[in-house]
C-alpha cells in the first residue's frame, strides 16, 4: 500500500492484491486493510500531481474516445451516400 501511494501506483483492491501477490478476500477479511485501501482511494492526490493510475486510464479513455470517433464519423459518410443516392 505504502509503495502504491509512493508511486501513483493502483490503488484498488485488485491492483493491490495483484501487488502483494494476495487473493482479494485478503482484503476483504482484513477491515483495517481494506479501510486503509477506500481511504486511500477517495483521497486527493498531491497539487500538481498526476497519479500514474489516472494518467494511464485518462489515456485509454483518450483512445477509446478517438477510435469511436472514427467509426462514428465513417458511419455519417455511409449515411450521408446513402442519402445522397
């Protein structure tokens, strides 16, 4: 967790377990560590500073935003030909 923090790394139960090399109930069965996790989860990052986990999945969104928008804009010049006709 501490390393995670350290270095915007994933700060989910998921990417924690996988880290530690745990099964997530670990988590789960460990209050203390879970709360910790939620915590950590909900709490601002620094000013100034991008957590890793945030860049990467602003990123993927990015990709994913850019790749639809170019199935959409071929599906309106499909439409528009087809209107056109």
């Amino acid at each position: 967790m501490d390393a995670a923090l350290r270095t915007g790394g994933d700060i989910t139960v998921s990417g924690l377990a996988r880290a530690a090399r745990v099964d997530r109930s670990f988590l789960y069965r460990h209050r203390d560590q879970l709360e910790r996790v939620h915590t950590a989860a909900t709490t601002p990052v620094e000013e100034g500073r991008l957590a890793a986990v945030s860049r990467a999945s602003l990123q993927a969104d990015l990709a994913n935003a850019l790749e639809r928008n170019t199935r959409l804009a071929a599906r309106v010049r499909q439409l528009e030909i087809r209107l056109s006709a």
